[in-house]
C-alpha cells in the first residue's frame, strides 16, 4: 500500500486515534528528521489496546503492575506500526508529537521540535516483522516526499538521539534492509 499524507500532515490510509499529547511546532522550525523507536505494552507482549490508551492518556494502572508506573506519562508518537503492519496514526505529521524527550542531533537540541517519531511494534531486542519493514518502507518514502529535508541520513533511531537514556529500536532492528528498501 502506498501512503498518501495531506496538508495537515493526515495519512489519509491509517486508522487515527487523535492523542492529546501534541502541540503546534514552534515557529520556523522545519520538519528535517526522522526518529525510529520500539514499544511493546506490557513489556515484551504484542496486541491489545494499551499502546492506543498510553499515547491517549487512557492507560489504567490496574490492568497491569507495569502500567503502575507509566500511566501518567503525556507521551506520544506520530504514528504506531504493528506487528501485522497495521498503521495507526496519533498526531497530524505537521505537528509536534511528545516522542523523544531530552534529545539532540547533530547538536541540535529538542528533537520533538523538528522530528517525526514512527514506533515499531516491538522490543529492543526482538526481530521486526516483515511486514512492518514494508509498511515502514513505504511510509517513509511518503513522508520522505511530503518533507524532503528528510532524507536518508536523517533518520535515525531514539537511541542515537537520546544515548544512554534510550536503547530503542534496538539490535532487533535491521537497519541496512530498511534503508537498502528506500
């Protein structure tokens, strides 16, 4: 499937679950960065709601003893892509997503400012899927068109911009299939 985004940054092919953690860029920042992280809800589990309900302020401390400790997390990321491939969008591409917290490229500080933030269904240290690979694929090449300061030595992965705090995508990520694709 190819991806088709709109003006307000809108991938008009995903299923959208607006989250509330997003906030306007600041004036004159560029869209010039691509952040490439991992998430599973409870650690090292797939499926379920719960990666919707963090990044939509919904997550219930009850349902898990993990989820004690960061259901009052303001987080978010542009978009989700699960393990079947599944692509779900959170904030509009144009806005900010609360993604990559303290962060720096190339000694640019505030990554969240210039930065659109992709999660990957998955662990540190776990294989991708292939389908996810394709999804990512195409989705970056659309996003690649829409903004073209991004280009394939601007994307990168949390752990390169946040080092020592962040580990994500992780090993389990293939980097060279990835950018070979694009």
């Amino acid at each position: 499937m190819k991806y088709t985004i709109n003006q307000q940054g809108d991938i008009d092919e995903a299923r959208q679950v607006p989250s509330p953690f997003c906030d306007p860029r600041p004036l004159g920042q560029d869209i010039s960065l691509l952040v490439i992280h991992s998430i599973s809800l409870p650690p090292a589990q797939y499926g379920g709601p719960y990666i919707d309900q963090l990044f939509t302020g919904q997550l219930n401390p009850a349902e898990h003893p993990y989820f004690g400790m960061i259901h009052q997390f303001k987080v978010s990321a542009h978009a989700l892509i699960r393990r079947d491939g599944e692509l779900v969008q959170y904030v509009p591409l144009t806005k900010r997503a609360w993604h990559a917290g303290v962060s720096s490229f190339q000694g640019r500080e505030k990554c969240n400012d210039f930065s659109i933030g992709i999660e990957l269904e998955g662990t540190d240290d776990s294989a991708f899927t292939d389908a996810q690979y394709q999804t990512l694929t195409e989705l970056t090449q659309a996003i690649m068109m829409r903004f073209p300061q991004i280009t394939s030595d601007r994307i990168t992965g949390h752990s390169d911009i946040a080092p020592g705090r962040k580990s994500d995508p992780g090993t389990g990520f293939d980097w060279k299939k990835y950018l070979a694709k694009l």
